[in-house]
C-alpha cells in the first residue's frame, strides 16, 4: 500500500473553499434586506450553476438533466405517483453515468467525473427526500402558483451551492423556511469560526499521522494490521475534515442546522472513537446518509431491511468491486455485533472483566472498520484479492464464523 495515495483529498475540496465567500455574500446581502425571497432563490440556483460549471466543466450537464428531470416530474404527476417516478429517474440516471464514466478511458489527474458523481449522488438524496416527504404528507407542494414560482424553489433546494458538492441532507422545509427567515438569523461567524478551527486541527492531525508514516514501506504477515488502521484511519481524517467544512460553510450562508441533524459533532467524533460495538459506530458515521438510508430502505424493506439497506447502499455508491464486497461485509459485521455483544456482555460481570471486554472489542472494532474501509476504497478485483487474501481478512471471518455459530446455537434452543 503507498501512503502517497492518502495525500490527495477528496476533489471537491478546493471548490468548498472557495464557496465560503460567496455564502458571506449571501448572508449579508439578506441580513441587510437586499433580497427579496425570489432573489435569493435565483442567488442559491445560480451559484449552484456556476460552481457545477467551474468544478465539472461539460460534465455539468450530467447534474443538470436529472435535476430538471426530478422537478419536471414533481410538476407534471400526482404525489402518490411522484415518489416511485423520481427514484426510478434518479437512481437509472445515477447508475448510467456509475457504469459511462467507469467504462471510459479517463484521465487519472482530472477530477472532474468524479466531483460530477459525488454531486448526483447527493442530488438523489436531496430529490428521494423531497418526495418522500411529499408522499408522507410531511409538506404538500403550492401548485396553484405560476410555474416559475413553483418550480424556482425546488430548483434552488436541488443546486443551491452550500451543499452542491457536500454536506449534510437538509430537507426541503426547512431549506425553505431557512431562506424566507435567514436575513433574520444571527451572524454565523462564531459557529463557522469554530467548525474551521476543528477543521484546521483534524487537517494537522492527519498531516502529521502522514509524515510519521512516510518512512514506512511494506508489511508482513500480523503486521498489516497496524498498516490497515493507519490507512483507515488517515481516511477517516479526510472524511471529518470535509463534513466539517461543509456544515461551516452552511452556517456563513444563514442555513443554521438543528441539533443532531449535521454529519458530525465533537460529540459525534468522540463517539466514532471511542465506541466498541460497530452499530453504535455505523449509526454515527455519516449522519444524515444514515437517516436517509434509515427512512428510504430500512423502514419500507419487509425481508432482510439490515442486509437491503447496504446493498442498497453500494448501488447508490457506484457498484464497484470494493463497494459491493465492503458493504456486504459492513452488513454481516453489523448483524455480529447485535448478536455478539449481548453474548460477550452477559459474561463481563466484575468490572475487570468488563474493562478487558471493552477494551478488547474496541480493538477488534477499530480493525474491523479499518478493513470496510479500505475495501469500500478499493477499485479493482485484484487489489480487492490482495485485501481478501492477506492476513486482515482474520477479524471479519472471525465475527463471521462467530455469527454462524450463534445462529446455529439460537435454531438448536429452538428446536
């Protein structure tokens, strides 16, 4: 594994950047009453467009036809039929473009295909929310206005740019109820300032844990464990670093977020380190994915909903080799964990025995992760083989095995 892979960030990164003085711009120029509400949904759209242009170049279109897709069909259908529509449109569209872009010879240095994906895919949460809340009865869509004053909101929900290229789902009434009242809304410098800081830290960290790990080269055997915690654990620095930096940006812009509703808090992060079971830990990650997969999948799925909701999952993240295999896997781990720590728990009874199991289980957790992780990121079957065969696989085919005999252990006692 070469440690120089973990030194690029996500793409989009230079563009979240750059979007924080423009959302300043926004919150002023609607604190000072200088738009109206229909300026400032041409000022959300319009900034969605450009920054698409700017991040994406020509691939732009491909965000754009499923957008005006989505608010085609809401426009045109009744509500009971719009929920089916908009998800067939959107997830069809999402995977063409999955399976077009992987199956071209693409530059390796341009990252425009994969900024395009990222913001479809945060396009089909933004659109399977908005009519679920419709089919749910949650909010009811005001068609009896013209269709531009109908159809304005809705485009700017989808392509406004604080979340364009990332950040945490935000519905639509409360978007809309965000920018009818943001002029209103108390300077957000404070909040903001904080969410960089921590930003700034969680940077530091991860280009420290980078340069402590520059002069290590290969592994062997028992001693690719520590190698694949390091490499999960610098990707889940990026991964906080970014989703901070999107809830900053949505706070400079007016759109405050309710408690609990970002992608990560100082609560969050402590809770993603330091517990032990992998529940607890699938439930945190990624917040308001988790929800939505939780309201989308798990909810409506009558058989299996644990084992649909990630297969779900790695159709929405693209279908490739390590997607299918890393998700799986998250799946059946998940399906140990609530079997095994019950187990293991009723067994710790004095409080050194539950310190060791504690600690031990976060260990066996922390690996566990690391190893979906760096699965989920793999691209190719035989990167994937290499991961498959080496001695990582050790935990999971343990929790796995250790599944398989609980399962078999409850069919007994039942029998």
């Amino acid at each position: 594994m070469c440690w120089a892979d973990l030194l690029v960030l996500l793409p989009a990164a230079p563009y979240r950047l750059a979007a924080f003085p423009f959302a300043a711009l926004f919150h002023h120029l609607c604190a000072s009453r200088r738009l109206s509400l229909a300026a400032r949904y041409i000022f959300l759209l319009t900034g969605g467009c450009l920054f698409a242009g700017t991040a994406m170049g020509s691939y732009a279109v491909l965000l754009l036809i499923p957008a005006a897709g989505s608010v085609l069909v809401l426009l045109s259908v009744s509500p009971a039929c719009a929920h089916t529509r908009v998800f067939a449109l959107q997830m069809s569209w999402q995977t063409l473009c999955h399976l077009g872009l992987s199956s071209q010879e693409l530059d390796p240095q341009d990252a425009r295909p994969a900024i395009a994906l990222s913001a479809i895919m945060l396009l089909t949460q933004k659109a399977t929310s908005l009519v679920l809340d419709i089919h749910e009865g949650v909010m009811r869509l005001q068609l009896g206005q013209g269709l531009l004053q109908c159809a304005l909101p809705l485009c700017s929900y989808l392509l406004f740019f604080p979340v364009l290229l990332g950040g945490p789902l935000c519905s639509f009434s409360r978007f809309r109820a965000q920018a009818e009242s943001s002029g209103a809304l108390p300077c957000p410098l404070r909040a903001a300032g904080q969410r960089c800081l921590c930003a700034l830290a969680l940077q530091g960290l991860r280009v420290g844990l980078v340069g402590g790990l520059a002069g290590r080269q290969g592994c062997a055997g028992l001693g690719c464990l520590p190698c694949l915690w390091a490499r999960a654990l610098l990707l889940r620095l990026a991964y906080y670093w970014h989703w901070v930096l999107d809830e900053a940006l949505l706070e400079v812009a007016g759109f405050r977020l309710e408690a609990g509703q970002g992608d990560l808090s100082v609560r969050d992060l402590w809770t993603l380190e330091t517990t032990h079971r992998l529940a607890v830990f699938t439930r945190t990650w990624n917040k308001s994915t988790s929800r939505w997969l939780r309201r989308l999948v798990f909810q409506r799925c009558l058989a299996q909903p644990l084992l649909a909701t990630f297969a779900f999952s790695a159709w929405w993240h693209g279908l490739r080799p390590g997607q299918v295999f890393g998700f799986l896997c998250w799946a059946v781990m998940v399906e140990a964990d609530y079997r095994i720590h019950p187990f293991l728990s009723a067994w710790a009874t004095s409080q050194g025995v539950k310190l060791l199991y504690r600690g031990t289980t976060w260990v066996f957790m922390q690996l566990i992760v690391a190893y979906i992780l760096v699965a989920v990121e793999t691209e190719s079957f035989s990167l994937l083989y290499l991961l498959w065969t080496s001695c990582n696989s050790i935990l999971p085919l343990s929790y796995g095995f250790a599944l398989l005999l609980l399962l078999l252990a409850k069919k007994l006692k039942q029998n």
